[in-house]
C-alpha cells in the first residue's frame, strides 16, 4: 500500500513491464468487499436512496498525505445511490 501516489503512472509502469499488481484504494479485504458491493449495489439500484441524506466521515493519521482513496471509492458509489 502506498499514499499520495499517481495511480495512472502506476498503472502504465505495471503495464509496460508487463508486471501483475493490485491496485485498490485500500488493501484490507473487508474493505475490498465492501467496496465491491457497494459498486454492484450502485450499479443494479442507482437512486436507490434517492431522497435520504448520505455522509462519509472520514479520519487518519494527521500525517496522512491525501485524502483517503477508500473515502472516494465510498463516495463514488453513495454519489449514484442517492440524489445529494
């Protein structure tokens, strides 16, 4: 796992030397699934949650580089779920 990285420089390096890597916002495989069923609930029921409010609240270490890759991943699939 690494913070604060480009991911589209990592992806093309892993490409071009024809290297296998994961490459997720987070390494944690309960996080992976949640994140993998939150994606198929978002794309079988967009709107889903239309009409209710959706939050992410998310905390690290003062330290950390960027904002969390998890929290986007997260909110990418609250954003088609609901309609704020």
């Amino acid at each position: 796992g690494t913070t604060g990285g480009d991911r589209e420089k990592l992806l093309q390096d892993m490409e071009s030397a024809k290297h296998f890597a994961v490459i997720a916002p987070n390494m944690g495989k309960q996080i992976v699934a949640m994140q993998a069923a939150l994606e198929e609930l978002a794309t079988k029921y967009p709107a889903a949650f239309a009409g209710y409010k959706l939050e992410v609240t998310e905390s690290h270490q003062k330290t950390k580089a960027d904002t969390s890759g998890t929290a986007k991943a997260v909110i990418d699939s609250l954003k088609v779920l609901s309609d704020n």
